[in-house]
C-alpha cells in the first residue's frame, strides 16, 4: 500500500511540476518515478515515517485548527506591534512533549514555530525550548492545547 501511494504521489508531483503531456514526456515521468520508488524499496526507506499517509484523516481537523490559531495568533502579534508601548515581554519556556513518534515530535515544534510569537529554539528528545513574545502567550503554551492536538493528531499508531 506504501508503495503504491507513493508511486501515485510522486507521479502526480512530477505531473504538476512537469506541465507537458506528451506521451513521450508522460511515460519518461512515469518509469522515473518507478525507478525512484524502486531504488527507495530495496534501500529500504519506505515506511510509515516517511511517507505518513495514515496521518492524512486525521490531519483534516488537525490542520484547519492550526490555520485558526496560526490567524488569531497573527491578529496578536498584529496588535502588540501597533501598540505604542509595545507591550511585549519576551520569554524562554521549556516544554514538555507527550509525543511518541518523530513525526509527532516534529508536527509539535513546526506547529509552535508557524504560530506567529512563538518559535521553537531548540529540540532535545521530547523537551522544547519555546520563545514566546510575551509571558501571556508563553503560558498559554504550557497549558499545552498544541501539545494535546498534535497527540490526538499524531494517534495511537
């Protein structure tokens, strides 16, 4: 199934990026993309890890959440720059993660990083050093909303 799903990714990658149709071009494409995932097999680099497609239902309600705070994060950021006083107060967390793969552990800090006032600085195992613009939003990652979204994201695989 990983194979066949990644062959019919690939192809449609190459597809898009490609833009000629010929039949000449198309079958070049189609037997590249073979021979990728062919060589990828007998390296034995086609796992679940790599190309994580049982994460894709799951990942419909997970995104769009992460699109909702990535926005309202945004307007935040937005107002404490417009603010005169510039009410910012810069601050380092260190966060735990509850994750058990690295795709998780990874989904965790990219997610911390693409909210705007926030920004993973370093990754050690599960522990998170956070910087986050002000104490407010510093403590609002410790309540670990993110951290229990990416481990119902992440499931129990």
């Amino acid at each position: 199934m990983l194979i066949v799903s990644l062959s019919l990714v690939l192809f449609g990658f190459w597809l898009v990026l490609s833009g000629h149709y010929t039949v000449l071009t198309v079958t070049a494409g189609l037997v590249s993309t073979l021979a990728v995932v062919a060589l990828a097999q007998r390296m034995g680099m086609i796992d679940r890890e790599g190309h994580p497609i049982h994460l894709i239902p799951r990942g419909l309600t997970y995104y769009p959440w992460l699109a909702k705070e990535i926005v309202f994060s945004a307007f935040g950021v937005s107002k404490l720059i417009l603010d005169p006083k510039m009410p910012i107060s810069p601050t380092l967390v260190q966060v735990h993660g509850n994750q058990r793969t690295a795709t998780g552990t990874a989904t965790f800090a990219n997610s911390i990083t693409l909210t705007p006032g926030t920004i993973t600085a370093r990754l050690r195992g599960h522990e998170l050093l956070v910087h986050a613009i002000t104490r407010e939003d510093a403590e609002e990652l410790m309540k670990g909303a993110i951290n229990a979204r990416v481990v119902e994201f992440e499931g129990t695989e």
